[in-house]
C-alpha cells in the first residue's frame, strides 16, 4: 500500500487530469485514502482538500465524492467528528445541477440524522440556516410560506436548545422577508 502522503499527491494529480473517468476513479479510492491517513488528517488534510478543489468538476465526479462523503463518519473519527462532512456537502446544495444539490441533501439528511443534539445545534443548524438565507430571496412565493412555517415549527421546538438556536437567529431570518 502506497504511503497516505503519496495517496494524497496521486489523489491530487489525478484530480487535474482531464480524463473525468480519472478524477471518477479517484472518487471510487477516498475511502482507502482516507482509511490510511487516519481519522485526524481525513478531518484535516482530506476533507479540506476536497472542499477546495472538486468544485468545477463533472457532474459524475461530484455524485461519487458526495456519495463517498456520505460513507465518511467511521473514517472521520466518528459521528462526533461527522461536522467536517459539512463544509463540502453545504457547497454542493448550492450548485446549479439537481442530481448533484439533491444528492447532497439526501446525504446531509444522512448524517445529520446520526448527529447528537448538541452537534446539530452547534454545526447542522447554522449550515441550514444560512442554506436558508441564500434560498430564500429567489425563492417563489409558495417555497417562502413553507420556509416561514418551517421556522415558526423551528421556534416552536420541544426541544429549548432548537427553540434558542430559532431565535437566536431570527433577526437574520426576518431581514429576509
């Protein structure tokens, strides 16, 4: 097995190649890449990594890292550690191909699903929020009302650490009506 420095070079050189089944067939090898750098350089050295440099990529490449994120808790540590997987999968909710915004929220869905409470709060919600407040001004009328109502069940949240996390960002929240 080649050394997880080099597996990093080669995972980078083949990400510039043009040949997209390449940078496709570097998607397929993450998990082993990041199985032998460890959990602490898949957080600091992989996942950084792939957040700034996939972004322009084939709409196949995408799908394969996304759905390769979405196999990532057990290479990052954990579910305590899973907050790392935001970063690239919140960028991919933004771009302008469906199959790849929807594959990053069924993911998203995924993870945060496992996540503990405290870590949906400190790291999952304000990735929604500001999701949201994207969104939200070029959404159509009826998408507002349903985010309106999504935020007013938000404020209205059993749970006081979902309720407090609604209204502490409210004021961002109303500044977009």
């Amino acid at each position: 097995m080649m050394e997880p420095i080099t597996m990093l070079q080669v995972l980078s050189d083949e990400m510039k190649i043009q040949n997209y089944r390449h940078r496709l067939n570097s998607m397929n090898n993450l998990s082993d890449i990041a199985q032998a750098l460890g959990a602490e350089r898949t957080r600091t050295e992989l996942i950084p990594f792939l957040t700034e440099n996939t972004h322009d990529d084939e709409e196949e490449v995408l799908l394969r890292m996304i759905e390769q994120l979405g196999l990532f808790i057990p290479y990052v540590g954990g579910i305590e550690h899973a907050s790392v997987l935001l970063p690239p999968l919140e960028y991919f909710c933004t771009t302008e191909e469906t199959c790849v915004r929807d594959k990053a929220i069924e993911i998203l869905c995924k993870i945060g699903s496992q996540m503990s409470q405290s870590d949906m709060i400190e790291s999952f919600f304000p990735m929604l929020e500001q999701l949201i407040h994207i969104a939200y001004p070029h959404a159509p009328e009826p998408v507002k009302n349903e985010l309106r109502t999504l935020y007013r069940q938000l404020c209205h949240d059993d749970e006081s650490l979902v309720r407090e996390a609604a209204a502490i960002n409210l004021e961002k929240f109303a500044c977009d009506y």
